[in-house]
C-alpha cells in the first residue's frame, strides 16, 4: 500500500480513522491504540465492534513488529516497522490494513498459516483457537500462529498477498474487513 492508495481510498468516501507508517515500539501501540479508542467513543461505534478493531489492530501491529525486516538482506538494524491504516468504507463497513516487508523465509511460513486459515470456517477456526491457547504451543511468541486465528476470529474477511522486491523481501499485505451487522 502507498500513499496513492491511501489518496484513492479517501476519494472513495473511505474515512480513514488512523494511519501510521514507520517503525513500532510497545509504547507506540499503545498510544495509537488509546488514540483509536477515543475515535471509536466519538464516532459512537458499537462496544463489540470496537473491541473487534482494536483487537485486530493489536495483532496486526504485533505481527509487524516480529516480521518486519529491512529491504536490504545484511541490514542488521532491528527497528521493526510498516504501514497500518484502520478506517471504514461508504457502506459503513470497517477494515484494518497492514503491509510490512518480510524475509522470503517468513513469507513462506506466513503464506502456508494463511491458507491453512482461509480453508477454515468460524467454528473450525474458534475450535483451533481454544486448542492453541489450551496446549499453551500456541502462545503469542514470534511465529505461534495464535495471532491469525484471533484475527480470523473477529473479522468478517480476511484478505493477503505477498509483493515481490526481491529474491529476499516481500512486501506482506494483510487487509481485514468487519462488515456492517443490522
């Protein structure tokens, strides 16, 4: 994703609540995080919807934060970062979006989790998630998994692709939808 992207989402009568691209930090979280939920108390969005962004969110930025890498292969610079945008669409649908650059090692680890979880229905997909937290195997460690299932769990759709920069980095396109319940 890229700024004219984002440009073009905005002209589509998206309304983009939060955008932030650069390096991560606990602390940095947090307070988008508190940011995030001052947006959804003034746009009086429902409690259980809320907790499902702000739920995702997390895990996104997680996940970026234990993936991200440096275009560069002998980087050694360990700020980890990317590019995480939450808004909602014309047809009052929400979405969280993020895109980091990952190791081709991580990008086939990520992908195989992936389709594995998008064969998945809700409830195969919340069976697995009490496995996972149950065995403890499935603890929010690098790598553990657990993150997708919750994401999986509390959003509608969920969307990914991979961008190729070169032999050794992708960029990680993660997009989530909750879609708009009566």
């Amino acid at each position: 994703m890229n700024i004219s992207k984002i440009r073009n989402m905005v002209e589509d009568d998206h309304i983009i609540f939060l955008t932030y691209g650069g390096f991560l930090s606990q602390n940095l979280i947090s307070g988008m995080t508190e940011a995030l939920e001052s947006e959804t108390e003034y746009s009086e969005i429902k409690l259980s919807t809320a907790t499902n962004i702000f739920t995702i969110f997390i895990e996104l930025s997680q996940n970026m934060m234990n993936y991200s890498k440096s275009i560069e292969l002998n980087d050694t610079n360990q700020r980890r970062g990317g590019l995480i945008l939450v808004g909602k669409d014309k047809n009052n649908n929400y979405f969280i979006h993020s895109q980091n650059i990952v190791s081709n090692e991580d990008k086939e680890k990520l992908e195989k989790k992936l389709k594995l979880l998008k064969t998945m229905t809700y409830d195969e997909v919340k069976k697995k998630y009490r496995e996972l937290r149950r065995l403890g195997s499935g603890k929010h460690a690098q790598g553990a998994g657990i993150g997708f299932y919750e994401i999986a769990k509390r959003c509608d759709k969920l969307e990914y692709e991979f961008e190729y920069i070169n032999e050794n980095r992708y960029y990680f396109n993660l997009k989530t939808f909750i879609l708009k319940k009566d």
